[in-house]
C-alpha cells in the first residue's frame, strides 16, 4: 500500500482519529494524485511524522485539493537501533542534495554537515538560507517517495571543533571515519573486534569531502578515539562513499529486514 508523508495541521483527526478527515493541497495534493494518480475512492496510508500511520479513503477531489476520510490509526514501529547518523564535510552542493535524498531513502536518522579543511566552503555565510530550505524540501520529497515514516533531520552546519567535540565514542556511541589515505583497519575487522557496535543506540559516520581530510584531521580523530576505516584501492566519490558506509553498516546491524508491524 502506498504511503504518503503530509504536515500534521493537515489532519484533522479528533479525539478517536477514526471518522477525522486529512485536506490535501500544494505540493503534497500534486505528488498523491497527479504523479502517483491516486482517485477518487482510492484508499493509502497517510503519515503524519509523528509516529501515526493513518488509513484513508479520498471522499472528495477537485483540481487543486482534496479531502480524505480516515479509516484507521496504527502506531508505527519505532526505527531500529543502533541509529546511524552522517557527518559530512561539506561537498559541492549538487552533491549535498544527492547525498540527502539517498540517505532518507536508507533510513539515516540525521545528518551533521560540518566545515573542514577540504570543505567546498568553511563558514556559515556560504550557505544561504534558500540552501538550508532546498534540503528540507528534498527530506520531504524523499520521504514521500520512500513512505518512509519520519522527517530525516539536515541540522545546521557547524565549525570543525564543535563536530570533534560531539564525537565521544562509548558502549552507547560509535564513530568511524572514512579515510582514502594509509590505514590497515576495514569495516570488517573494526566491527569483528567491536563485537558491542550492534548494541550501541547510534553510530556516527564521519565522511570528507571532495578534498578528503587532512593527515593532522585525521590524527584529531584518533586521539579522540574515531578509527580511520578504508574502502579499498579505489577513491570514491563523496556520495558513493556515504552510501557504501551507510548500506555496509544497515546490513551488518541487520537493518534490512521487514518491520513485522509494517
């Protein structure tokens, strides 16, 4: 069945939910029925971000808007854990974009863009706020494409210091870095001698960008505890690097499974 994420003032759901409508309009009316044309009478699950899955049945349709009838609530499964959450150096910005659409569609719990060396800009004033609504409105797209059941959060770019310090490995938080320079350590081997990474509530992943990082970047990372991981021979691209990682890790956590309540 076919899922679609709306803003919650959209729904008007009442005290029981059931019998409560969903209006429908702007963007979110064009995306069910003029790409994904959904009709009258048709029936799907409508998501609030909150945690709610609601069943509806259109009851109403004009050109530019309409009304849905809700049938039923369900709770949504919570997502698993560990969370996986991204830190990225700042890429080019048609790189950013790509790299925010893909990491809804993997479920990536937030991402953390941070200023380094090698960044494409170092400071706040680079990236506008027009910058900072284009990815939310690509968290949104892609979560509706996806039917994916929460908002991926795209959090305000930070100087390089205050992401170092938010990295703080321990039994609950682990941290890896991507590193295209000398390492002998693999993802497979850190999580081999890392046998408590599945149990951890998240994992943050530590991308450069197009520059890479720094050899005095990276010794930072590991004086403060952050293994510096190769991905073989080859250099990959910043996005092909943060997918790798990203799908590598969902595997070994046994993230690619079915949800039994989904």
């Amino acid at each position: 069945m076919r899922r679609y994420w709306v803003p919650p003032e959209s729904i008007s759901a009442g005290e029981s939910s059931l019998g409560g409508q969903v209006h429908l309009r702007g963007p979110v009316f064009h995306h069910i029925f003029d790409v994904c044309r959904q009709e009258k009478g048709s029936r799907f699950e409508i998501l609030d971000g909150q945690g709610k899955a609601y069943l509806v049945e259109v009851m109403e349709l004009s050109s530019h808007s309409a009304a849905a009838r809700i049938l039923r609530t369900r709770p949504l499964p919570p997502p698993p854990l560990p969370r996986l959450s991204l830190a990225l150096s700042v890429p080019r910005f048609p790189v950013f974009d790509s790299v925010v659409e893909k990491c809804v569609e993997l479920g990536i719990h937030s991402i953390q863009p941070f200023f380094s060396q090698h960044s494409f800009v170092r400071s706040k004033d680079k990236i506008s706020n027009s910058r900072l609504e284009r990815w939310r409105k690509i968290v949104i797209t892609a979560t509706q494409q996806s039917g994916r059941g929460d908002l991926m959060k795209v959090e305000a770019p930070i100087p390089w210091d205050e992401m170092i310090e938010m990295l703080n490995p321990s039994a609950r938080l682990k941290c890896l870095v991507a590193y295209e320079g000398p390492t002998t350590k693999t993802i497979e081997n850190l999580l081999i001698e890392g046998e408590d990474w599945p149990r951890a509530e998240e994992i943050w992943i530590v991308v450069g960008s197009e520059g890479g990082f720094s050899q005095g970047e990276v010794k930072t990372f590991g004086d403060r505890g952050v293994p510096a991981v190769t991905l073989g021979d080859q250099v990959l691209r910043v996005e092909t690097a943060c997918i790798a990682l990203l799908a590598i890790l969902k595997y070994e956590m046994g993230q690619f499974r079915l949800s039994k309540n989904n």
